[in-house]
C-alpha cells in the first residue's frame, strides 16, 4: 500500500496531544511511567522507543502466532512514547515517557505489583492493555468464532482488572 503517514496528520490532532504538548502545560511524557502488556513484550532496541523502554524480567518476547503480534507491541507502544527523533513523522502521544513491557501472562498480578510503590522503586501510573478476547471475525487467525455474546460483558476477570487500577489509582487503557 502507499506510504500514508497517519500518526502526526491524523492521530495526534484528533487527540489534541498539540494541545497538552504547547505551553501553558508542555506535557510530553516526561516523569511519567507507563505500563504496557501485550502478547509479546516490545523490542527495547527499537530506534525510536530505546533507553525509554524496559522489558521486565522473565517476558517472552515473540509470541508463537508470529510476527503480527510483536509489531503490534512496538506499534502500541510506539503510539504512547515513540522520541519521534530518527522520523519526526512517528512522534508518540508522550515522546519523554518511559514505558515498562509486559507479555500477557500473569498480566493482572504483575499490573498490582507494577503499580504498587511499596513493590517498585519505579511504580507505573498508567497502564495499557490493547488485547482481549476476539469476538467474530479474527484476521490475525484467520477464523471467525461465535463469541459475540462476550461483547460487553462484565465477567469476574473485569472485576479483577477494577479492583487494581482502584486499588492503585492507576489510569488503565484496556
């Protein structure tokens, strides 16, 4: 497909970010900490994202559905903290912020720990969380599944997920 740069022309102006990021508020990141869990941990080497990011230990970093799933880590990451320095046109929300990278296992317990100052030296505010349960048609898989009924639903494993981000007055983006 053609080259058609969606993050500055499209992304941050519908977001405002050009808003937060001028002054009187200057925000881009800078001291704050974000939590991010994907099926794979990212690629802390990544031009764009590298000393900002760290993988916590003992992350799978590919997961064995292939590639799909770890450029979707560094894209999801990229989004929220990419410097934009090597190509301004991938600039992230917060271009100063340090991220944190999970796989999904054990996601809840270490998002508790993660964000927990008597746990960290190094607590996350926000936390970020762009996978769930594939309701219909997965093109990643390549199958439809009849889950639909799972849309919207409120199960005990949401309930988990509130009682962490409540407990540790977290922002989570799930």
């Amino acid at each position: 497909p053609p080259f058609i740069d969606h993050n500055q022309a499209t992304a941050q102006p519908l977001s405002n970010v050009d808003k937060v990021q001028s002054a009187p508020f200057n925000l881009d990141g800078s001291g704050i900490r974000v939590g991010v869990w994907e099926v794979g941990a990212v690629r802390s080497t990544h031009q764009e994202l590298t000393p900002r990011v760290t993988v916590a230990p003992g992350q799978k970093p590919f997961h064995p559905y292939g590639k799909y799933h770890q450029h979707h880590a560094i894209h999801v990451t990229g989004t929220i903290g990419s410097s934009g320095a090597n190509s301004p046109a991938t600039e992230g929300m917060a271009p100063n912020v340090n991220i944190t990278s999970w796989d999904t296992d054990s996601d809840i317990t270490e998002m508790a720990n993660a964000s927990n100052p008597a746990l960290t030296n190094t607590p996350i505010q926000i936390s970020n969380h762009s996978y769930g349960y594939h309701i219909g048609w997965s093109s990643s898989l390549g199958t439809f599944s009849d889950t639909q009924h799972l849309f919207g639903s409120y199960d005990n494993e949401s309930a988990s997920w509130d009682n962490v981000v409540y407990q540790n007055g977290l922002i989570a983006v799930v």
